[in-house]
C-alpha cells in the first residue's frame, strides 16, 4: 500500500471510530461509572473476565479482541462523554445567569 492509501484508509479508520464514538451518546451516571471500573480492570496482557465480557456486550461494545484497542476506544468513549456532560454544565451554567 502505498503513502497515500495508507493515509486514506488510516483517515477512514478514525472517521468510523469517531462515528462508533457518537453513536453511542450520552451514557447515565450508572453506565459513566460501568464504564471507568471497566477502564481501570481491564489488563490488557490478559484474558478479558467473563463479567467485564458481558459489560461491554451490554454496552454495544463487542470488539474486544485486541485488549489495547479496546482500552483506546474505552477510554475514548469515556472522554467524550466526560467532555459533553462539561459542556453540558457550562451551558446550563451559562443560561442560568442570563436568566
């Protein structure tokens, strides 16, 4: 493959990562801390547990094959969702003044 497929394919990846991302939207309070016990049991030079497997089955994460990826995508999830419900204060924050 040469540089600029690699690029291509590579931009690809991150657009459908980014999209997986989103989709899974606003998580509740009780699925945010799901998630970061998740984060930090997850070892990535071990087996994944059979409860953290149903975790995330229950989560509509399935592909859990390669711990390292697994744990990216984890904690990207975390991070925008952490990032949004901070965004979230700062409007309601800032509406709350106007008024």
């Amino acid at each position: 493959m040469n540089t600029s497929e690699e690029t291509f394919q590579k931009r690809n990846d991150l657009e459908a990562k980014a999209a997986e991302i989103s989709s899974h939207g606003q998580m509740s309070d009780e699925q945010l801390e799901r998630l970061k016990d998740i984060c930090a049991s997850i070892d990535p030079f071990r087996k994944i547990d059979e409860k953290t497997f149903a975790d995330l089955n229950e989560m509509g994460i399935h592909d859990v094959e390669d711990p390292f990826k697994l744990t990216n995508h984890l904690l990207r999830i975390l991070e925008e969702n952490l990032n949004s419900r901070q965004k979230n204060e700062q409007a309601s924050r800032a509406s709350s003044r106007e008024h």
